[in-house]
C-alpha cells in the first residue's frame, strides 16, 4: 500500500514588469511554497502546463496577451482549468472589469498598490484549501490502490499468483457463454501433482511450495493467452483449453503439460522432479456448468493415476479411447523395424490399352504382434506426428529398390511424406542408391501429394528439381482431391499424375465423374504429362479409361497389393 506523498506548492506570478516579478518574489520569500514567475501572458500559459501549478497571480494589464484573456485560455485546457486564480490590477471599483475577470475564471482580485498582509492571507487561504484538497485526493487514490489489492488478492492464489477457484468459476462461465455463440467447445483439465507429498514430507513445505510456484510458471509457459490456468488447491490446477477441432494439437499440449511436470527443480542441492496425472472435460459434452465439468474432469484424473500416473484420461471412453489408440499406436510403432513387423506389398500398375504390367506402386503394411494389422490411414499419422516417418520412408525405399533387382523392366513409385523434404535425407539416400547402382532412375517415381507443391517454399522446390535432375520421376498422388495446383504443374518438375480412386468410382455411370475423368487426362496429356488411374475395380471403369487415352491404371481389377514374393510370381504369370 502506498504512503502519503509530501509535495510542496507551486505558485506562478504572471506581470510583464521585472520590477513587480521581483518584489513579488520578495514579498512570496516567507510562504511554504516554491515561486515561478513568467513576464508574458504566453510564457505564462506554458508554465502553467508545465509547472504543475498550485496557484496564479495573474495581471490584468499586459501589452499583447492581457490577464483576462489568459485566464480565458486557461479555464479551456483540461491541464489548468482547476488552478486558482487571483488577478493582481491597477483598475479602481471598475465593477464592469471584475466581472469580466470573474468570468474569465478569476477566483479573487487585489488592488494595486498591493496590501502585503491581504495578499499574503489571501494566499495562505487558497493554499490550505489545496493541501486539503491534495490530501483527499491522495487519500481517495491510496483507497483505490488498497481496493485493487483486495480484488486481487480475492481473485488470485498468494503462493502462485494464478487466478484462484472463485476466479476459475468467473473464467468458466465467461467462456461457457463465448462458445455457446459460436458453437465451439473447450476443455476443462484437472491437472494433479504426481509425488508432490513426498517432496513436502522429505524436504519441508517451503521447498515445497518453491516447487508449486516453479511447476505454476512452467504451465503457464505452455498456455496460450486467450486459454486459462488456475490454481485449485494444494497441488492441483485445472487449465481451460479453447479450440479443439484439431485432436493432434490438443494431443501435444498435454504432451507439453506432462512433460513440464517432469523437469527438474533444483532445491539446496537437491533436483525435485514429480509428474501429473490429467483429467479432461468438455463442454457441452460432458457438462453445462462449471461445476459439473471440473467434477468429471476431476474424475477422469483419477483413471490417469490409476493407469500408472503422469498421463491423462477423458471423461467419455470414446474420445478416451480414440486418443489411447493414438498413444498405443505411437508407442508401438516405435518398434516396429526392430521386431521385423513392417513389410512392403506391391499394388501392380498395368497399360490401360492391354492391361498388361509396367510398374509398381510400394505400399508399406504393418502386421502389429500385439495390435494386429493397422491399417495406413491410422498409423502413417501417428508416423508423421512422432517423427518415424523419415525412418520409415528411407526403409520402404531401400525395400522397393531390392525388390525391383528381382523385377528388371517394372518402374517403381514410392510415396514419400511432406515432411521428407524438410531436410536433405531423401535426397541423400537417392543419391547414395544410384551411386551404389541398386536404382535405376529412369524406373523410379517418387509420389508426392498436391499440398507439398503449394507449400511453394525454396527448400520444397530445390529437392523436387534435385530429384528431376537425378532422373527420379515426380508423380502426384490424389490428383484433384483437395488442392487446385494447375498453375503450379506449369512450372513443378514432376512428370505424372494420379487421377484419385474417388473419381474413378464413379465412372461411366455418374456424369460429373466422367466430366472430371476426362478434364484431368485432357489437361495432363496437354501438358506432356503420364496419366494413371488409381481405383480400377471393374471392366467398364477399364475399358471407359482406356477409350479416354489414360496412360495407366492399377486398381483390384487387375491386382490387390501383393507382397514381394506374390508380386514377382504375379508378373510371372502376367508375361
């Protein structure tokens, strides 16, 4: 709480004439207050902006700018118009002119020749108003600071300073009522301290709460402005989470929380580490209200600590279950190669015209011990999101590569991820597999997707047409599903293009799968580019494809992805 400020008064004496400026400042020596004066009506006007003025002893009769039109300005500025002011006149009971002074904002008049004890009384009067009226206003702002104190210290946690539980509840219904507007939901998390009593019991409640207040600073770290942290109690905090149409970004913020909880503290010597276990709500979902949402979030918390604690837990079991999954999937995946679970079938691509074989498609399977076969769409994510995919690309490549030394004449196309063009690795093991003379270039297609070419970035570019100057065909995956990259197909290095199974599927019956069918081979030939159908599952599709010029196609018609050994066999036969 701030103390009382000591600040002395400032009188300003505005006289264009020296002589009176200085006997005034004589006849002023005795007053408890610092004395300025300015010799023009101009001068005076500035200092009384600048000086923080107490009190003006103005002259009426000044050449240029008078005292009445002084006073007259300095009643209109916000700054001065509350400064008191005493005109100091030659004129007689001149009742007109006081009243002009009066009106100008003058406050009291003295005669000249100056009576030194009613000028000074005078002035004692008005500066012991000021010091009254200073006071108060000190008084009423110190009030206000103390105010401010206790709202805060009735909204926030003393140790950590984080919004406390009546504050939580206030946030709560403040973004129930936002997201109710706009339809949206958002996450309650009911974070609890994993081996925080045992840090308390060993080494004592300060070291104890020097912890709380590290691991609150280190949470906080991790939430975005418009999101909320709050303490609960002891060692709990709950986090409200806005925005949750992505799973995987949610997914990795309660990755961040855990892992904050974990990282070291150091006390006297000693490194304090503890973990959080974390359960989450969401509204509407699973509640209408504030206490309803942290009371299954609170309950969800404690299936984290019954799964083995510093991990987290939904309310529902599907999301639950959904993100388990993901967790199951990543954890596994990690071992993957290790435990020789991975294996690569090869879907043929086949002459539209007569149906024959001339290439591959490499598709990478995962046969789990303990999960059984997953599917692509599932695990090539979870890949992507824990940084397996490089490892897994490179692996899948040097598997076509030996696979097509058993296949001589079959092209080979291997899907490669966006995130392989984030560095040079792709780029390397190419160049190292030519160099070894295990692949041929003019038998190699790497598949990209239509979002790597808008991604439209120097490094994405440079490794594409490093690529081409390998002789590595570029084909694009998917072609037409989510992107319009024509213009860039001017310009893009790649040489062929995928039309996507879902427009294949559709043809000859649906009209507008025709029209797409035919506009995407149209404008790939146009472009002096190869033109595969993916999807081919009947003779009709087939014979539609082949009356259209399309290049090649592969689909269950002509073979499902085989495995190595079943693909060569498959060939065999095909010759």
């Amino acid at each position: 709480m701030g103390s009382m400020q000591t600040v002395t008064p400032k009188i300003l004496v505005i006289d264009d004439v020296h002589a009176n400026l200085k006997a005034m400042r004589v006849l002023l020596k005795d007053i408890a207050a610092e004395v300025v004066t300015a010799d023009s009506g101009n001068n005076g006007l500035a200092m009384a902006l600048e000086e923080h003025v107490t009190l003006i002893l103005l002259d009426v009769n000044m050449p240029g700018m008078d005292g009445f039109e002084v006073a007259h300005l300095l009643s209109e500025m916000e700054e001065t118009r509350n400064i008191p002011i005493i005109f100091i006149t030659a004129f007689q009971n001149d009742e007109e002119k006081r009243l002009r002074g009066y009106n100008a904002g003058a406050i009291d008049y003295i005669q000249k020749p100056v009576s030194p004890d009613i000028l000074l009384s005078k002035i004692q009067i008005f500066l012991n108003m000021w010091t009254l009226r200073f006071g108060l206003e000190q008084e009423i702002s110190r009030r206000r600071e103390v105010e401010k104190e206790i709202e805060y210290l009735a909204q926030h946690d003393a140790l950590t300073h984080l919004p406390n539980r009546r504050q939580l509840h206030i946030e709560i219904e403040r973004m129930i009522d936002r997201t109710t507007r706009t339809k949206e939901k958002f996450a309650v998390l009911f974070l609890d301290l994993d081996g925080f009593k045992r840090i308390n019991d060993e080494l004592g409640h300060e070291a104890g709460d020097a912890f709380l207040k590290d691991v609150a600073d280190r949470f906080s770290s991790q939430i975005r402005s418009f999101d909320v942290i709050a303490r609960y109690g002891g060692d709990e905090f709950i986090v409200l989470l806005s925005d949750l149409s992505d799973s995987l970004a949610l997914t990795n913020r309660l990755k961040q929380l855990t892992a904050q909880a974990q990282q070291p503290f150091s006390w006297e010597g000693n490194d304090l580490t503890a973990g959080v276990s974390i359960g989450i709500s969401v509204f509407p979902d699973h509640g209408a209200d504030g206490d309803t949402l942290i009371k299954r979030a609170d309950a969800a918390m404690y299936l984290a600590k019954d799964a083995g604690k510093n991990t987290f837990r939904f309310y529902t079991d599907e999301l639950n279950e959904s993100l388990q999954r993901r967790l199951l999937l990543e954890r596994h995946i990690q071992d993957s190669l290790i435990r020789e679970e991975l294996e690569v079938y090869y879907q043929p691509i086949v002459r539209t015209d007569d149906g024959l074989p001339v290439g591959a498609e490499s598709l990478l399977r995962w046969n789990s011990q303990d999960l059984g076969a997953v599917s692509p769409a599932e695990f090539i994510p979870v890949a992507e999101s824990c940084g397996m995919i490089q490892q897994l690309g490179i692996w899948v490549l040097r598997q076509s590569v030996a696979t097509m030394e058993q296949c001589p004449g079959i092209a080979f196309s291997v899907n490669a991820s966006a995130l392989q063009f984030n560095d040079n690795n792709l780029c390397a093991e190419l160049i190292s597999l030519l160099e070894s003379g295990a692949l041929a270039a003019d038998k190699t297609a790497i598949e990209i997707t239509e979002g790597l070419l808008l991604s439209n970035t120097d490094d994405v570019d440079a490794r594409l047409e490093k690529i081409r100057q390998m002789g590595i065909g570029l084909s694009i995956d998917d072609f037409g599903t989510g992107y319009s990259a024509l213009g860039y197909l001017k310009r893009c290095p790649v040489n062929r293009i995928k039309i996507d199974r879902t427009f294949v599927a559709g043809i000859p019956e649906d009209t507008e799968s025709v029209a797409l069918v035919q506009a995407i081979i149209a404008m790939g030939h146009a472009l002096g580019l190869e033109v595969i159908a993916e999807g081919v599952e009947t003779e009709q599709q087939w014979h539609f494809l082949r009356d259209e010029k399309c290049d090649m196609a592969q689909g269950y018609y002509f073979s499902q992805p085989l495995p190595r050994q079943e693909f060569i066999e498959y060939l065999q036969c095909s010759r």
